[in-house]
C-alpha cells in the first residue's frame, strides 16, 4: 500500500463519487483512478467494503426485533390502515426469513458435496 492509500479508502467508502473522494482525501481523481487500477489496491477496498457492510448488516439484525416488535405492536393500532399495513408487511416477510435459512442450509450442503469431490481427485 502506498502512503495516502488509507485515506484514500476511507474517502472511497464515505463520499458518493470519486470527485468528492477526490477533495476529501486531497489527491486529484487520476491518483484514484490509478490506485483503483491497482490489484492490491482494489483487494484493499473490497475488503473494506465488506467490513462496513458487515457491521451496517450487524447492526440491523440487532434492530430487528424492534422492528418486529413495532409491527406487533401495529396490529393492535386503532388506525385500520396501519393495521392492515402491519399485517401486510409480516405475512409477506416472515416466509423470506424461513427462505434465507433454507438457501444456506442448501448452499452448506453444495459446498459441503464440491469439498469432498476435491478430497476424492
């Protein structure tokens, strides 16, 4: 990594373009463009960028029983619109829930499968 790569990253995760990323790290955008091109740069920035999405990822799993809770607490409103809204939103999402565990249990099980053909080549 070279010197104002980290400033650079930070800058690439915060700002909306690469102009703005530009400013905020005080580099032109060609000196972006370039570390951008580079391949250990860009591993550098992928990583990064998993890391936030990680903790923004974390941190809405921790506010989804509120979320729940809220929504529960909405069935009994006196508003039937924000009922019926409630409603609504839990019935369409609580099946994708179950979905998501189901398409990891399947995925574990293909690579689990791809594991042991490698063992056996």
């Amino acid at each position: 990594m070279k010197k104002n790569d980290e400033k650079i990253l930070m800058a690439l995760l915060e700002c909306g373009s690469v102009s703005e990323a530009a400013k905020q790290a005080n580099v032109s955008k060609s000196t972006i463009f370039r570390r951008i091109a580079d391949k250990d740069f860009r591993t550098a920035w992928r990583s990064a960028r998993e890391s936030v999405v990680e903790i923004a990822t974390s941190e809405m799993q921790g506010a989804m029983s509120k979320a729940v809770k809220c929504l529960i607490d909405s069935l009994g409103d006196k508003n039937t619109a924000n009922r019926i809204r409630a409603s609504k939103i839990l019935v369409e999402n609580s099946p994708k829930g179950l979905e998501t565990f189901d398409y990891a249990a399947r995925l574990e099980q293909i690579e689990d499968v791809l594991k042991l053909r490698e063992s056996n080549e």
